[in-house]
C-alpha cells in the first residue's frame, strides 16, 4: 500500500462528489440521490481497506503525509521549521478506528437521506462537506490543520439544521453554533499559545517539548506550570462543549429535536465523539500531569452527566428527547472511564465513544422511519407498533437493549470496562454513577415497551413497515452492534498501542 497521497484521497475523495453534483441540474433528483451516496463509498473502501491492512501488521506511520504550506516568520535565530505551518496528515489506531466509525456512519446516512423533502443538491453538497471535515478532524496530524477541519464541520451542520430541519430548524442551527463557536474560539486561543510558544503545530513534537526535557530547549518561549494548567482546562472546557459536559449540553438537545435524523446520525455519532478524541488527543497527550490531577473531578462530571441525563429522559413524553438526553447521558460514560486513569477504564471510553456512535446512529435512523410513516415522535402516540410495524419495533426494542447495555451487545463492554476502571480508583464514585445504569434501563423500556406494546392512539393503523432501502442501514448497524459485542478484540486490537502510550504519558 503506498500511503504518499492515501490520506488525503480518503479525506478528500467526497470532493468529487461535490464538484459533480455542482454540474447535475437540480431537477434531477434520482441522479442527485445516487450521486451523493456514491460519493461516501471512496472513502468507506479506503478507510475499511486500512483497517484491514492496520489488522495484518502494516504500519500506519508510512501513511504519514506532510508538505509545507504556511511560514509566518524568517529569523535567522530560528530554525527553518519554527513558525512554519506544513500540511500534515497522519493517523495511528485510535484515529483509524474513529475514520472508519465517520466513512461507515456518512454512508449510511446517506442511504437515510430518503427522507429529505426538499432541495436535493443543496443537500448533499453540504453532507458531503461535512463528511470532509469529520475525516480530516481525524487525520490532522497538526493542531491548526485539525482546528480548520472542525470549524469546516460547523458550516454545512448550521445549514443543515438551519433549512431541512424541524419547525424550530433556526433557532437550534444558532443554538449549535453559538455554543460551539464559543467553544472553537477557547480552543483557538490555546492553539495560538501552544504555536506561539513551541514555534511548532506539529501534535507529537509540541508533546515532545512540552515533556522531554532534551527537547524542551527548542521551546520558543517557556511554558509555566501554572500556563499548562490553564491551557489545560481551556481544552476541557473547549471539547467539553462539544461533548458535551454538563451544563454546556442545551444546544444539543435543540439539534437532536430540531435537525433531520439523516444528520443526526452524523451528529451524535461522530460529531460528538470529536470531544471524546479531542480530550483523549489533546487532553492526555499534552497535559497528562494536569489530566491526572483533575481525574477526580472529571469522573464526577461525568457521574453528572450520566446521572443527569438519564433522570431527565425518563420524564419526556417525546422520543427524540429521550434520546437527546440519553446522549448526554451515555457521554458521561465517556467521562467516568478517562476519570478512572487506568488502561480499563480509557479502553472503556474510547469503546463507548465508538459503541454509542453506532447505537444512536441506529435509534434516530429508526426514529425516521417512525416519523417518516406516522408524523409524530409522541411516546403515546406511537402505540401499538408491533402490531402494524414488526420488524421496525423489533429493531427498535434491539436499539434499546444495546443502549442498556444487554450482554452480547456494544454497549455493555463499553459500560462494564469503563466502570471496571472506575471501581479500581474510586469505588464510591463508580457505585453513585451505577445508578444512571439502572436508569438507562428504566428510561429506554418505558418509552420503547409503551411504544411497541402500548395501545394505540393513532387513527392510520395501515402503517407500513420499513422498506428495503430503510432496512439495509438498520440491519448493518444491527451486525456491527453485534459483532463488538460478541468480539470486542476486533476494536481492542487497534486501540492498544495508542492506550499503552497514554499510559506511559500519564505514569500510572
């Protein structure tokens, strides 16, 4: 495999998608619907096609890419590479497991995307520029390159949300970008300081001189114990947005509402899982002395969040919410298990951010089709399903066990390493964040048992079940749900090199 130009073609390749469907007539909306699922299998292949050679022993490291780009400075004090801004992909197992995560979701997201009404073209352009970002936010292998990726995210979600959403589509487009545009500006600042005194963006060699003491000559300017710690929690507070940590999680609940669920798979399945890698990339990677000693108080806000959530979905009598707060919720999990500071409960976090991907993904796929045949997402009014729509309510009531975290399924050994790695630090904590456990369970039977099981309120009980085009997504989110369930070593395999190094960041 020669990786010179591997990465940016993955990257890259919905590009071309884009520049075809400029040229399409926006009339021709069978050509513009299969042009624009065509266009997220490129980088499905590539993605699946490293995964598979990363599996077999091949080095990601000769994936590398870097070029120059950007010079701000020429003093002849300074080395040729300080100041300089070069154009630097480069991936290991933890960003490879997450860009396939995005290349899988983006496609069938795309298959999902029936369900849009109106303006095709528009649509799919903005989708597949959206998929641009999310790949490259995984593939930066600077810090600056990784900001320009996130803030190309932000764009096509706020016109997403913004036009092809629900009835209050705008004011949650601003809602998203208010709260994460604040959260980009305090993750800029520390960039520019982290630039300004390194001289570099480059990640591995900015945590170089942040920590090896034969490197750390090459600083710029020195860095304080007192600037790390503030850095620090600008990241935390930065990805804690994006996450998000409570209580910097209202905009979520307006975009899981408010945006088409086509794009909220996207949203909470990958778009959310950027503030779990961003904490674990940069959070750990740079500042693994300050990580461990907010560890505690990161385990609680995730007790927080966990518990939080998983209370207040159990009041709403409208699917979308419970799932908005389930996903507040569930990133709590994420919390606890980098709060436990051992290689468990990491494991434990970056499996849940992967596991919760494909769980939410499946359940707002699911919530559309419901939607799509019904016109409502009201508890009690999506009575009776398992009498009109078997096999949706089937997959659903699956959806929800995997969610719990029923055995045999992602979720649990997500849930159980995390609180594994809890336990073996903070054992008090870890048993109050197991009560958001059992309140998983209660919340997610009683909205999908009175929604299957419950009686009718609906007038069209004619409802047809999910159809071929609809089924193809479900029951490939079905099988990979299953299938890191049944053999979680196929993601612990990946993973373990890149855990094994934080560990060592961290000395514990």
């Amino acid at each position: 495999m020669n990786g010179t130009y591997f990465l940016s073609l993955l990257v890259f390749s919905p590009l071309v998608g884009i520049l075809l469907l400029a040229f399409v007539p926006k009339t021709q909306e069978r050509t513009i619907k299969w042009l624009g699922f065509l266009s997220t299998l490129p980088s499905l292949i590539l993605s699946l096609f490293a995964f598979v050679q990363y599996l077999r022993g091949y080095r990601l490291e000769h994936l590398a890419e870097k070029h120059d780009w950007v010079r701000f400075a020429d003093f002849p004090f300074l080395t040729e590479s300080t100041f300089a801004i070069r154009y630097e992909l480069s991936i290991d197992g933890f960003s490879l497991v997450m860009i396939v995560l995005t290349s899988l979701l983006a496609t069938l997201a795309a298959i999902a995307s029936i369900h849009i009404k109106k303006e095709w073209k528009g649509y799919f352009m903005l989708f597949l520029l959206l998929e641009i970002g999310m790949l490259g936010v995984f593939a930066a292998g600077n810090m600056i390159l990784f900001f320009i990726f996130l803030e190309i995210t932000l764009v096509p979600m706020f016109f997403l949300v913004g036009k092809w959403g629900g009835f209050e589509r705008e004011r949650a487009a601003y809602s998203y970008l208010l709260y994460n545009g604040i959260g980009s500006a305090i993750l800029l600042i520390a960039i520019i300081v982290l630039f300004a005194r390194t001289g570099t963006s480059n990640v591995e060699l900015v945590k170089e001189m942040l920590h090896n003491p034969a490197v750390e000559a090459q600083l710029v300017a020195p860095i304080s114990n007192d600037l790390r710690l503030g850095l620090f929690i600008a990241l935390l507070i930065a990805f804690g947005i994006k996450l998000p940590i409570v209580p910097f999680h209202r905009w979520i609940l307006r975009v899981h509402v408010q945006a088409p669920p086509s794009i909220v798979m996207l949203h909470s399945g990958v778009l959310l899982k950027i503030g779990a890698y961003g904490l674990i990339r940069f959070g750990i990677g740079l500042f693994p002395d300050q990580f461990r000693d907010f560890a505690f108080w990161i385990a609680i806000l995730g007790v927080v969040n966990l518990l939080y959530g998983a209370f207040l979905a159990f009041i709403q009598d409208d699917f979308k919410m419970v799932l908005a707060y389930s996903s507040v919720s569930h990133m709590g999990i994420v919390l606890i298990g980098l709060g436990a500071l051992n290689e468990a409960g990491i494991q434990g976090a970056i499996f849940q951010a992967v596991s919760h991907g494909f769980i939410s993904a499946l359940l707002f796929l699911l919530v559309s089709i419901l939607y799509e045949r019904t016109s409502t997402t009201t508890i009690d009014r999506l009575g009776g399903l398992a009498k009109v729509m078997p096999l949706t309510a089937g997959c659903l009531l699956a959806g929800a066990m995997a969610s719990l975290g029923l055995p045999g399924m992602s979720g649990f050994v997500s849930e159980f390493t995390a609180f594994l790695g809890l336990f073996k630090t903070e054992p008090v904590v870890a048993a109050i964040g197991a009560l958001g456990i059992i309140m998983t369970a209660v919340y997610l039977l009683r909205a999908v048992l009175n929604m299957t099981f419950g009686a009718s309120k609906r007038d069209d009980v004619q409802a047809l079940d999910m159809s071929l085009a609809e089924a193809i997504p479900v029951f490939v989110l079905l099988a990979l749900i299953v299938m890191i369930g049944v053999y979680p070593h196929i993601l612990a395999k990946p993973l373990q090199a890149t855990i094994e190094m934080m560990m060592n960041g961290l000395g514990v």
